[in-house]
C-alpha cells in the first residue's frame, strides 16, 4: 500500500459525506423540477433518512441547489428548518 492509498484511506469518511450530500442535492433538485414543493421534498424520507437538519442547511447553501431552485424559496425553506 503507498503512501497515497494510505491518506485516502484515512479520510475515506469525507468522501462519503460529500457523495451522499451529492445525491440528495441531485434528488432534491429533480423532484423540483418534477414540480413537488420544496417543503415535501426534505421531508421525504429519502431525505430525513440520510440527513441531520444541519446538513439539510448545509445543502440549501450549495450553489448548484440555489441556482436551481432560486434564492427566494430557498430562503423561505431555510426559515422553515
């Protein structure tokens, strides 16, 4: 094992954090095109399952899920968190 697989290894856990945060904002960003409101959306529980409330925050605040969803609703959801 080199050195390289060695760090990866030891911080595997960030990556997995990152590639779950990924695909509940891919979810969340398809459900809202699909038209479902952004309220029923994080408490579906895909979501709830996978994510604390603090990561919910955290992922109102990725710019990819803004851009998509627009500033005003995110801000209405995040008050609503």
């Amino acid at each position: 094992m080199g050195v390289v697989d060695a760090i990866r290894g030891a911080f595997s856990f960030l990556s997995a954090r990152s590639q779950t945060e990924e695909r509940i904002a891919q979810y969340v960003i398809r459900e809202h095109h699909r038209g479902r409101p952004l309220a029923e959306i994080l408490n579906d529980h895909y979501v709830t399952n996978r994510m604390t409330p603090d990561q919910v925050k955290r992922l109102l605040d990725r710019p990819e899920v803004i851009h998509e969803l627009g500033d005003d609703l995110i801000t209405d959801a995040r008050l609503g968190i």
